[in-house]
C-alpha cells in the first residue's frame, strides 16, 4: 500500500493506493472544517448516500453483504438512525469505504465515492 499526497486549496489530501485503486482521504478533506469528522457520519447517515454505496458495492464487491445491506437502507434517513463508517464496513463487508486506525488512520473511500462525498 502506498500513499500519495495532493494539495487542494491549500489543504493537504492523502490518496492511498490499495490493489491498484485509489482511495481518497474523506478525513483529510473535512479536517480544516469546524466538525468536519461529524460531516462524515453525517453524510453516511443519508438515505441518498447509502443507496449509492450499496449500489457502488454491489457493482465492485463480490463480498458484499447485500442481506445485511437491505436492513441498513430500510432505517436510513429516520431520525434515530446512526451508522458509523466502521459499522458499515463491518455489518456490509464494504470495501468502497476504508475505515483505518492509528497514526496515518482515518477514513477513505474510493475515488468514485469519495467525488460522490465532495459534491
């Protein structure tokens, strides 16, 4: 795994390389920003965004937890639903979005969602 740093607006972007697909770093970009790691998980908890993600999935992901998948998207966008990055990983076996720990840890996403992520 190698990694790859880019500057956008002055803001310093890690993209890692993993089986020859780049992943974004979704923690880099919403770093300068005031809460910008709650806009992860509040962009995680969207209807919209999880039936993109499932989609992504299905295409790319043999592995995926489609079953598990179906039961996430039927609670998405109700006021008491909340999904971390590391439960959606978990729960769906996604491999569109990494969730890593410690020192160069975060999150990333693939680059088609990750693009997905910014707009």
């Amino acid at each position: 795994m190698k990694s790859k740093k880019i500057n956008v607006q002055d803001t310093e972007i890690t993209i890692t390389s993993i089986n020859d697909e780049d992943y974004i770093s979704l923690t880099d970009m919403v770093r300068d920003i005031e809460n910008g790691l709650a806009l992860i998980e509040k962009w995680l908890r969207n209807k919209n965004t999880i039936e993109f993600l499932g989609i992504w999935e299905e295409i790319y992901n043999p592995n995926f937890n489609s079953p598990e998948f179906e039961g996430i998207k039927n609670q998405a966008g109700s006021n008491r639903f909340v999904l971390s990055v590391k439960q959606w990983v978990s729960n769906t076996n996604s491999n569109g979005i990494i969730a890593k720990a410690g020192r160069y840890g975060g999150t990333y996403a693939h680059k088609d969602i990750a693009f997905e992520f910014m707009m």
